[in-house]
C-alpha cells in the first residue's frame, strides 16, 4: 500500500504544477486576448491537471482494486481532451479547419470507445474484488481495460507525436531567430516529454506490469513537460523581444 501512496503523491504533485501551469495562462490570455492559441494550453492544462488528481485519489482512500478500475475508467478521457487542445493549436496554425473537424471527431470517437472497453472490462474486475490487489486490473488478465489502456494511450501518442514534430520542424525553420527557435523548441520538448509521460504510464505500464514505477516516471515525466510548455511563455531570448506566432 505505500507504494501506491508514493505513487498518488507524485500524481498529485503533477495535477498541482498542471494547475499552476493552467493559472499562469488564463492571466497571460487576459493580456493577449487575441491570441486564441492562449485557450488551448489553458485548458489543456486543466484537463491533465483534472486527470492526474483523479488517477491518484483512488490509490490513497481505496482499498480494492474495483474503485481504482471506476475512477481511471472514468479519468482517462480526460487526458485526452487535454492532448486534443495541445494538438489544436498545430492544426489551427496549419490552418485547416476541416482536418481541425475531423481530429476533434476523432478524438469524441475514441473517448467513446475506450470508455466503452473500460466499463465492459469492470465486469472481470469483480471478479478478483475480494482479493483487494490494485496491480491486477492492468494486467494482460484483463483484455476489455488493456484494449481501452491502449487506445487512449496510443491516441494520445499518435496526437502529441504529431505536435513534436510541427514545433520542432518550426524551430528549424526559425532558427535564425532566436526567441521564434526557443519557443518552438520548448514546446515541442514539452510535447515530447508528455507522449514518454503517457507512454511510461498507459503502455509500458500493461506490458511490463511495473504499475508503480512506470505511473512514477510517467508523473515525472509529466512535470517535465508542463513545466517545458510554461517555460516557452516568457521566452525572450537574450534580445528580450517577446515573439508571438501568427
């Protein structure tokens, strides 16, 4: 049982910067209300910031691995509508709003899907509720939640790869400007950091069966990569010129 509490804590710490992360915008999009790409991180922010806190809540008050099934069933759409924002502001620069349409119906096409695979799979976990041993549900016993482990997990990855490669193909287009390059870099680490984050905890986490030290790295990884997003706002560069993408 303590290692879940390790494990709760270092989510909970990560829902916290998330927060901070999300505070921080919604004070920068009030001073740049015509930036609409602001919106995006902020609620992105918010939305991973919601899961996180929900993903460790279970693993301090329950005892059985039945509510810890519920609430990550219930929680991992969450994280990702909070990759969709993130993989918004990309499509929304690339300007391609019919490609914006199909993503966002995508990602509702998942949402649904997965949390359908989840809530079947609760059935198996019933089964085993008298032994009250939260690692069993993300095992490979149980192919209902493995099956909505990866399709959200993969989704996910799939959506923030994409995001990498825009920003970090936009650094080196603007890599003679100094503040354009680091921004995009920054961003494009961030998204990085959070596609390891999400693989550490909803693939390599089923496949290896190590839940506590691959939901630790993936919080971690998590923090790294918010903390990289955030970072990217006050960017200035050594010229001290702040730059905003068009």
């Amino acid at each position: 049982m303590q290692d879940f509490l390790l494990v709760a804590m270092f989510n909970f710490t990560a829902s916290v910067v998330c927060l901070v992360a999300a505070v921080k915008m919604y004070f920068v999009g009030r001073k740049n209300i015509e930036n609409i790409k602001i919106p995006y991180f902020f609620y992105s922010f918010v939305f991973i910031a919601i899961y996180l806190f929900s993903s460790g809540l279970p693993l301090l008050f329950a005892r059985d691995s039945f509510a810890v099934a519920v609430v990550g069933a219930l929680s991992r759409p969450l994280l990702l509508i909070g990759a969709m924002f993130l993989c918004l502001i990309p499509l929304n620069l690339m300007k391609t709003k019919s490609l914006e349409k199909v993503y966002v119906l995508s990602v509702l096409a998942i949402v649904l899907v997965s949390s359908v695979l989840s809530f079947l799979g609760l059935n198996q976990v019933k089964r085993f509720f008298p032994f009250h041993d939260a690692q069993y549900w993300i095992h490979l016993e149980n192919p209902l939640l493995v099956s909505g482990f990866f399709l959200t997990g993969g989704f996910v990855i799939i959506s923030l790869l994409f995001a990498s490669f825009f920003y970090f193909r936009f650094a080196l287009e603007k890599r003679r400007e100094e503040v354009a390059f680091g921004k995009a870099m920054m961003i494009g680490i961030g998204c990085s950091l959070l596609l390891l984050a999400v693989a550490s905890g909803h693939i390599f986490g089923i496949i290896i069966g190590e839940f506590v030290v691959t939901s630790t790295i993936a919080s971690l990884l998590f923090i790294m990569g918010v903390v990289s997003l955030i970072a990217s706002v006050n960017y200035k560069g050594e010229s001290k010129k702040a730059y905003k993408i068009k």
